[in-house]
C-alpha cells in the first residue's frame, strides 16, 4: 500500500458522510454533555470499554474509531490551511518547474523548506535523505519523489522514542504539569483547553495560579477556570509562586484529584531569575509529590516562527522541558516549525493548537500533521492513480 493511499483511507472522509459523533462539546457552554447526546458512546464496564455489535443504534469499535480519525484529520486539515497553501503550492511549483531530479532540483527544494520555517539543519538532513532515496530507487522524474517528500517529513519526526510522545499521566495518583513559556504565547488559554480536555476524560483537574508577577494573569486564569469548570487555587498579586505550588498540591492531594496543572511566569529577559525561580517551584512539587513534575510543557508561538526555535532552546536550558505545546498553528503559513523543533531540539511536540475553540487543542501526531499540510495532494493522487489506470 503507497503511503498515501495508506494516509487517505485513515483520514479522508468517506463519500457518503454519517452523523458526526463528536469528539469533545465545542465552546458552546450550553452544550449537553456527551451522555445526553442523539449518538450513544459505548458503555465502559470495570474499565473496559464493551461494544454491543448487534444493535443497530451502536457503532462498532472500528466504525468509531474511523470516524474518530476523519474528524481529528479535518481538525488538522482545517488548522493547517494556511500552511498547507504556502507548502504545496511551492511544491507543486517546484515539481512544476523542474521535472528532472538532479542537483538544481534539490538545491531549490532546500530554498523552498528553509522558507517555509522547517529550519536549516532539519532541511539538510532531508534533502540528504531524498538524495540517497532518489538513487535507490532509480527515480529519475521529481513527479515520483512527490510521496517520498512527504513521507521522509513523517519520518524525521518519528525516528525517536515514539512514547516521548504520550503524556506522562499518573493513573490513580495525583499528575502534575508545569506550564511554562513567555507572556503573549497562549500559555493561560492553553491551561484551560487542557483542563477542559482532561475534565471530558472524566478527570478532576485543578490550576495552580503561578504566574503571580505579570498583571492579570490571576484573574485570567480564573476567568478559565470558572469557564471549564476547575477550581484554581491562588494568592494576591506579587506572591511567592513556590508558595502557591504548595498550598495547590495540598488541596489537590486532600481533595483526591487527578491532575493538577500549574502556571509559572514567563519572564525569559531575565534567564537568572527565572532558572531560580523554576528550580525552587519544582523542588516543592517534587518534595510533595514523588516524580513530580510529570510533565513540563513549553507553550510556543508558532506565528513566530524561528523565533519560537529560540525560546525553546532557551527554556531548555534553565528547566527540563519534556513537551512543547505548538500555539496559534491555525494562523500561520510557517507549520514547517513543528519539524525543526522536534529535530532540533530533540523534545516532542505533544499538543497544537488549531483554533479557538475549547477542543481545538489536539495532541499532535507525525501523519495527522502531514494529511493536514498535504491533504489536497494526498486526495488527489487517488484521481491521478485512477486516470493514469484507466488511461492503462
């Protein structure tokens, strides 16, 4: 099965669309919740989840999970627009333009990937690899690399441990995940899409306020979290955020809940400050809970392209980051930023976000990432496959 083909069957809809089921409620507060819905969900019992296939108001594990993939694949897709414009239209006009593959073909695809924000290193090591492919297979037109290009992308993200990629969550004991990242990147909106995201998993979830230096972050945290539902544990203005921590991890541990999710500053101008200020809040945590943090999550800006390279790089340096949560992906055409992260800087990019809504934070996965910024040239290469069979 061609690559493609292989990405078309899990992500692209059917032709004869039935009721979406959806995945998570929208911003819609007045929403009901999924139980209350026309589409019943299977029936968890003992914590396995059961299937009744012969009744005809049920879907079937398969038919669930296939809807389940289309409608995270038009979530990427639909996020991806921008991305996908600037990505296949220089390809397309790359393929275009130079039909043969030799090294003025792989000289101006080097140009087209370091534009499109994939990062320098990342693009060598692709290029290279399509090299090597190129004469491997004996391929001798740039029309035939088309799927290669697209698959060594899926390939340079996944060559690492693929369960860096899952969320370090803590069944039955308390998780905690340290939100970190500069102000103005959608770190706060991020925490309340993720509580709300861990809530409709049927989680209880609380919020740390530690950001307590930039002005209003209290009171936006707050405002997020009486908008998905979680209490949010807070002090006045100027606090000490190691403080918070602790008086956080004491509720969440007397109150028995899941996940707590803690907001830090993002004051990165003063990288000193900062380091010590990050290393006496996970010394709190880790002193009340053991392994804690489980996760330290860097929120990125993905508008700001290479620049979002740079505060990575130095976020690493003064706290271990384990995952990055990609921001504002829907609106910008530098998608190709998500590769050079994960190759670069070797941490995992585990949510993006892909609008506004409350379940427009997905976690990020390697082929979904891929359909989204190749879908139409995905879904058109069944026609050309179809044509170039009946032309046969």
């Amino acid at each position: 099965m061609s690559f493609f083909k292989r990405l078309r069957d899990r992500f692209a809809p059917t032709e004869e669309p039935r009721e979406e089921l959806p995945l998570e409620p929208l911003e819609d507060e007045q929403a009901p919740p999924l139980t209350e819905r026309q589409v019943e969900p299977p029936v968890k019992k003992n914590n396995d989840w059961t299937f009744d296939f012969d009744d005809d108001d049920l879907m079937s594990i398969e038919e669930f999970e296939e809807l389940e993939a289309q409608q995270i694949g038009a979530k990427f897709r639909q996020g991806l627009e921008k991305s996908r414009e600037n990505f296949q239209n220089r390809l397309n006009d790359l393929l275009a333009h130079y039909r043969t593959v030799d090294e003025d073909f792989f000289e101006a695809l080097e140009e087209m990937l370091i534009q499109a924000d994939v990062g320098f290193n990342t693009v060598m090591e692709l290029v290279e690899s399509l090299r090597f492919e190129a004469k491997r297979r004996n391929i001798t037109e740039t029309a035939d690399l088309r799927e290669v290009i697209v698959e060594k992308i899926v390939e340079i993200y996944e060559q690492e441990d693929d369960e860096l990629q899952a969320m370090n969550i803590q069944e039955g004991e308390l998780t905690v995940i340290l939100m970190v990242g500069v102000n103005g990147v959608g770190k706060t909106t991020t925490i309340g899409k993720l509580a709300h995201r861990y809530r409709q998993q049927g989680k209880t979830v609380m919020l740390a306020a530690g950001d307590t230096f930039r002005a209003g972050a209290i009171e936006q945290l707050q405002i997020w979290g009486d908008r998905v539902g979680v209490e949010v544990v807070k002090q006045s203005e100027g606090s000490d955020p190691a403080a918070v921590m602790y008086d956080a991890i004491n509720a969440a541990k007397n109150k028995g809940v899941d996940i707590l999710i803690c907001d830090t500053a993002g004051r990165l101008q003063n990288k000193a400050n900062l380091m010590n200020e990050l290393e006496k809040v996970k010394k709190v945590l880790s002193k009340a809970v053991a392994g804690a943090p489980h996760e330290v999550l860097l929120a990125l800006d993905a508008t700001t392209g290479q620049n979002a390279l740079v505060q990575a790089k130095a976020f690493k340096e003064v706290t271990d980051v384990t995952g990055i949560v990609l921001t504002k992906l829907d609106g910008t055409a530098k998608g190709g930023i998500v590769l050079a992260i994960r190759n670069e800087l070797h941490i995992p990019v585990k949510f993006v976000g892909l609008g506004e809504k409350l379940d427009d934070l997905q976690p990020f996965d390697a082929e979904s990432y891929v359909y989204g910024l190749f879908a139409d040239m995905i879904e058109n290469s069944e026609v050309e496959t179809t044509e170039d069979h009946h032309a046969g």
